[in-house]
C-alpha cells in the first residue's frame, strides 16, 4: 500500500508555501482514487505575506523523466498511476523544487465543491459551448461573464476542442475556475461564522489533501483578521 507524501510543515500564515494540484480523470462515483491519471498538473505557490498566489499549469503530456529519472521517460499524466509520490517527485525534479502540501480531486469534487458555494463567477476569453460536464449536459458559455453550476463549472474547466491551443486553454480555464473557487471562499458572504465551517466542511470532504485541519484554519484566521484582496 502506497503512504502518501508526507506533509513539508511551514506557517502557513506567515510563510510562502507550495502546492501541487492533482486532478485526476476518474469518471465514475465520487471516490478519488490513490492511483489514476492525473489530466491535471499544477504547481500553486502561495504568499500569505503578500496576498499573492502563482499557478502554474503543466500540460499533461509532457514527456518528462518520472521521478528524475531519465531511464523512466513518460507523459506526466501517467505518473498519477504510480501515485501521487510519483507526480510530486517528478515535478520537483524537473523544476528543482519541493512541494509542501498537496490536493487531488476528481471531477465529482469540482462538482459539489462549487455548489456548495452556491455557485461562481468566471469571465470566459470565448464563446463556445461544451458537454464535458459531470451530467453530459450541453452547456454554452459566453464571452464575458458566466455564473456556474457545479456542473457547468467542470464543462468549463475541461473543454479542449473548441480551441486553436487546445490544452493550453483547457488549463488557463482550469486556473479560472480555482481563483473563482478561492474568490467566493473568502469571500465575506462565505467567512460569515455561521457558514464557514459548512462551507470547509463541504470543500475539504471533497478532496484528498495533507494540509492539516489546523493549517485550515490558521489562513481561515489570517483572512478574518485581514481580509486581504488577494491577486
């Protein structure tokens, strides 16, 4: 049985850190498996200091050496099928860095997380429309902005084909739909007292992750004792 990367501690509240976000391509029932492709690869670098976080989308095919090792050539999804050790550990090697924490979700996750929100606001680039929702339901979206279901959000974030860079898109989206996520979250509507720990509840139950409940709530603090505009 494969033990997950241990958490690299730091205060979270005072210092940056680095997340690596897994999204995995699973399809079917709500589990989020410990081994699975991972479509999505992102590298999160937060400064609680600053109020600044940097994604950075690394496309999934990318032949890259699974954990540095130049003998194990491979496109970086299919390292999620050695687990998240195997992802994590090539991604530090091929940019000589160390990840603190870690998240993975599927697509039920993006899901339920954003209707528990009840709901964000994405400004879209295009026009186009999508079926690659949780439900295969036809959505169309607009050059402007969008108000998104759960379901809708995941059609967003996952459709490719309706443009020239392809994949390049799929992940600019994907970075949309998270700020959007983290925008409503901090939002004060959502660090109201009597909703915060549903919401928290809601997301956290939704994804596998080695940020510790305590951490949560150090930057749940950080944010009530601020309310810092994050960028």
């Amino acid at each position: 049985t494969e033990v997950e990367t241990e958490a690299v501690k730091t205060n979270v509240a005072k210092k940056p850190f680095l997340v690596y976000l897994s999204g995995v391509d699973t399809r079917g029932g709500g589990e989020i498996r410990d081994k699975a492709l991972s479509d999505v690869n992102m590298v999160i670098a937060v400064n609680p200091k600053t109020a600044k976080i940097l994604m950075i989308n690394i496309p999934r095919d990318f032949y890259v050496p699974l954990e540095g090792d130049p003998a194990k050539m491979d496109k970086l999804t299919h390292a999620g099928n050695y687990g998240i050790n195997c992802s994590m550990s090539t991604l530090e090697a091929l940019f000589d860095i160390e990840f603190n924490y870690y998240v993975k979700v599927n697509f039920k996750s993006v899901v339920d997380i954003v209707d528990a929100l009840g709901g964000i606001t994405v400004q879209s680039d295009y026009n186009f429309k999508s079926h690659a929702s949780y439900s295969d339901k036809y959505y169309t979206f607009k050059k402007d902005e969008n108000e998104l279901t759960g379901d809708s959000a995941l059609a967003f974030a996952r459709e490719r084909q309706s443009f020239s860079n392809g994949d390049r898109q799929r992940g600019i989206h994907q970075q949309k739909v998270i700020a959007a996520v983290f925008d409503k979250v901090i939002s004060p509507s959502m660090l109201n007292p009597s909703k915060i720990n549903s919401v928290l509840k809601a997301i956290t139950s939704n994804m596998k992750t080695n940020i510790s409940s305590a951490e949560i709530s150090s930057l749940v603090q950080m944010q009530l004792g601020d309310m810092a505009a994050w960028d």
